[in-house]
C-alpha cells in the first residue's frame, strides 16, 4: 500500500499492508489531518519515531479479527490514539491514556494514519454518527484534547477564561470553552485566524496591551510559543489555574516566587476521550469545514507537510484514498 | 522600644513605640522565629521592604482600641500575618489572604514582631490555648504554611507522597502530613537534619539514587533548593501533583513536554489559615521545641540573623524581651 512514511525524512513509500493482529481491526483510511505534533516529529522534536505519523483520521472499517466485532465492518469510524495495556497501575487507576505500557498511533512504536490501511485495536475504535460530516469527524481527535480540560477542572459560566492561541487547537477549545458559558476572550496575533471566531461571538484580542490589567480565573495557552507561556501567567488570577495544552521544543521557565505566592496551579493538558467530542459535534451540528485550508492527496503528503508549516494555514488534509 | 530594623542593612535601633489604630492591638512580643522569608529580605530577594521583619511571634495582648476586644488584653496571642481589606475581589471571594491591598507583617508595607511591641489589626489575634507550650506556639504560622497544602488539595492514606527538604519547613509539613496517613517519604541532604524525623517514624532518604524509579501521586518541594524542583518534577505520577512550598530568587524552568503528556500539576502554595495548626498542636501535645537550634536576645538580632544563615541550623529564636 501506499504510505507516508517517516525515517529522517518523509516520503511516500510502497510498504506492505497491516497485519490484522488479534484484538485489532483494519481500517481503510479515508482522510487524515496534519496535526503539530505531526510536524513536531518531522523536526526531530519528538525523537525516536520512525514509521507512518499520522492520528486524527477517518476510515471504514474492512476486516476484524473478532468475529463479535463484525457489526463494525464497513461503519465509518474514527480511533482514540493510545492503544493501552489494560494492566498496569495507570489502567487499573482508570486513567488509560496514561497507560506505562502505551503505544500511540503515528506518535509512538505505531503506524499512523497517512497511509492506504491503518491496523489499530478493536476497542479504540469509535464509529462516527451519521448526522457528523466528514469534513467535521477529522475534527474529533483535537476536539476530544479540547474537551479534555473540562474532565480536569471545572469551568463555570461565572468564570473569565483567556485561550491564548489562534490556531486549530484553539479553535477547537474555544468552541469547547464556549458551551459552559464561561467568559471567554481570545488572544492571538493572527488576524485573518482570529477572525475566524467571529461567527461564534466569542470576543478576540490581538494586541497584548489590550488585556493590561486584566485578570482571569482561567488561561488556556494554545498557541504553541513559549510567549504564550510567559505572557500568560501573569495575567492569572491568586488562585486561578493555567493550562498549558502546548507542547515545545524548549524549557519553559517562570518565576517561582509569583506562582507560590498566588499560589497558582499550572496544569499540563493532553488528549482527552473522544465521548464528548463526538457528543458535542453530534448535538450541535456545527460545521468545522471551514478551518480546513486544503486537502492533498496522499502521494503529495511531503507537499502537505511543507503546506502545514506555514504560519497562515489552518487545517491541512491529506486524502487517502488517492 | 527596642527594634531590629531592616533598611538595607539591619541594625538593633530605637524607635518610637506603635501606634495603636483603630481596629488594631498593641502586643508585647515574647519571642519571635527567623523565618526564610526574612534571610530573603536581608539578602534582598524580597524587594522594597524596610522596617522591622519579622512574622512567626507569640506576645501578650497590652492594649486594645475597642472595649468589645477587651477580653484579650493579657491574653497569650499570636497573629495572622497577612492584614486585609475585607473589600476587593480576593476577600469577597472567601480567599482574604490573597486580598489585592493586604500588608504582611514584617514582610510587606507593615512592621513586624522582632521588636518590644508589634501593633495588629484585631482580626488577625489569634489566642494559644494553654496547653500549647510558648515553644510550640512560635512554630503556629509555618505549621500554618504547612496546613495549607491540606486545604489546597486531598491528601489521603492510599497516595505515595514525597517531601522534599529537611528544613524546618519541611519537618513541619512532614508533620502535618503524618496526620493523613499517607505513605510518607522525605529526602533530605543533611543527616543531622533529617534524622530529626526519626521521633515520628517517617521513612526518610538522603540519596537521590534511592528514589531512582519511584513514583508518587505527590511531590512536595519544601527545600528551598532550584534542585528540589528539577529531580522533584520528575518523580511525579501521570495526572499527580506538585506542590512548590518554596519561594526562590530565580527563576525555575522546566520540560513543558513531560508536564503536559504526564497532565501533571503545579501548584504553588503559600501561608494558611492558623486554625488547623492551632487545633493540632492543642489535639496531638507535640512538643516543637527540639527544632529550635538557638535563642538569642532582641539586642543580639544581628547575630541571630547571622547565625540562622547556617546549613545546619534549624529555627533560630530572638528573645524580645531582653
């Protein structure tokens, strides 16, 4: 099959199909999205991955390997990404995503997605409800990272919330954020991405001295740059939280002193259950075509890669199935 | 009165006695502890502060501006360090000891107890039950401190904790966490020091090695050491907690990969309310005063402050009263 394969570089190989291993499923890929931690991967920030990257995907499910799982052939279906031991203290503790044992599709010992077939484990396996478009579906894995915050704190409609982040990321958690209600600004400094959350009413920042004075129960930092990190703690309220969703190349340092006296909690943020991603796409009907930039077909993935790079893009997908 | 007075040196001065404001009480001080936090003020770490230091005190009530707190005058006392407004955002919200216009005695905009007589606001009074020895009693405002990681966050009997110090921070939050049962271990670098916790059975560890490929659902730096911080970190579960007890004069940094896929949590805490504190001293009858390493008269402030910088020196003690 054909695949885009990582190994130093990238490039599209011909390598053979999956193996249908017990307890898994084949699943022929339809489309998948580049994600940053994708692009992480490419600049060696993420070592040791060699293989297909690749994880917000959708398929159709071909071949099972249980026969108890055939009503899942030919649904179309997306997949949680950390395939987990179900053994070790973190499984047992009812955490599995941090599973000790954890391989992840296209990020870690596993082939991902940008390839013809993808093998993944038959209880990852989440079919997609038909009244969800594709288009919106390859949305679900970031989406259900967004929603993670709210399964670790819990944000009120009494809250002021700063999301920093004009990205696909923050994109998504700002349309997280928005359904408690919270009192959510946006900062970025991208002004055609900003101005993509316009249709949602949620109110946008561009220049930093705009928020000057400013204090918030919540921020959020999704914008990928250790600015964000910086810029952001100050503007935590004593006892307010800060996320961070991002992941960088580089240390983050701060000053101690602030964080102890105000005694803020700084809370690390990563992928979440694809439940109320699914559920909140399925309710509401939202349509997130429109933060896809392009779509190219698999045998121009290093194109795509390249493509995705580049600071004004949004979404870049890439079809599998040509 | 008498003083030990900090204006970028510190010197045993005379000054005029407090005046006693309305809403506050004039107290003879007994004895007060050095605290870190004063070696940072001398050292500058804390800036803009100048008067008398000095936090951790029990004293005797002389004076009081309203008739309705008469029933204290005489009383054995301590205080409240942080005096509050009782109006802004922070006070309303029920966290008065985050109030955005409070001073601090001795630490910020308000003198403190290494002097004859400390004026405080009456709400801040604190009476010591009399089975609390004056040995004990001065140890009321870090126990406090120490405390207030309990009401920050759920210690339970089934959770792996690590503490990190042996100071006498440490030791006191070593203290306060025996009480919840939990699975106790300190690590410490000073032998003597450590040995200390011997009287309470807790496992302590002085080699770092000896923690290599343990994991706990808490890490508590209380050691003052950037050190504390950066093989802390480390050591923490995924979904766990840590807690940063200490202040520093420079900034920490960290790998923001490993706290965001971990989903770890940094949590700076601070002082606390002195009620638990209060209550375990009076409920338990531990006797504090094998951590005092000396005590010296008010007129020998310098010294003391000279002393308490030593590495083997637990709580050093000044004597107001001579």
């Amino acid at each position: 099959m054909k695949a885009l394969h990582f190994d130093k570089t990238l490039s599209v190989k011909d390598i053979p199909l999956p193996e249908p291993n017990t307890g898994e499923a084949i699943i022929k890929v339809l489309k998948a999205g580049i994600c940053n931690t994708d692009l992480e991967i490419l600049k060696g920030y993420i070592k040791g991955f060699n293989g297909i990257p690749g994880h917000e995907f959708i398929g159709v499910v071909e071949d099972v390997s249980s026969s108890e799982f055939n009503y899942l052939v030919n649904r179309k279906v997306t997949a949680e990404i950390n395939c987990v031991c179900n053994r070790c203290e973190m499984c047992m503790r009812g955490l599995p995503r941090h599973c000790r044992n954890r391989s992840v599709l296209g990020i870690d010992r596993r082939n991902g997605a940008f390839a013809e077939y993808i093998s993944v484990p038959l209880e990852n396996i989440v079919p997609i409800p038909e009244n969800i478009s594709d288009n919106s579906a390859l949305f679900i894995e970031p989406l259900a990272a967004a929603f993670e915050i709210q399964q670790q704190i819990k944000i009120t409609s009494d809250q002021k919330v700063l999301l920093i982040g004009d990205g696909k990321l923050a994109h998504l958690t700002a349309l997280s954020l928005k359904q408690t209600g919270c009192q959510l600004t946006v900062f970025g400094k991208h002004t055609e991405k900003i101005s993509l959350l316009e249709r949602y009413s949620i109110r946008s920042v561009i220049e930093k001295d705009q928020l000057e004075g400013s204090i918030f129960d919540v921020v959020i930092e999704a914008s990928g740059s250790p600015n964000g990190f910086t810029d952001g703690i100050g503007l935590v309220r004593p006892r307010g939280i800060f996320i961070l969703k991002s992941t960088y190349a580089s240390d983050l340092s701060f000053n101690p002193a602030s964080v102890v006296v105000d005694e803020i909690s700084i809370i690390g943020s990563r992928c979440g259950s694809f439940e109320p991603a699914v559920r909140f796409l399925s309710e509401t009907g939202v349509d997130l075509s429109y933060l896809i930039s392009r779509i190219y077909p698999l045998s121009e993935g290093v194109t795509a890669f390249h493509e995705a790079q580049k600071t004004h893009m949004m979404k870049i997908i890439i079809d599998c199935t040509r």
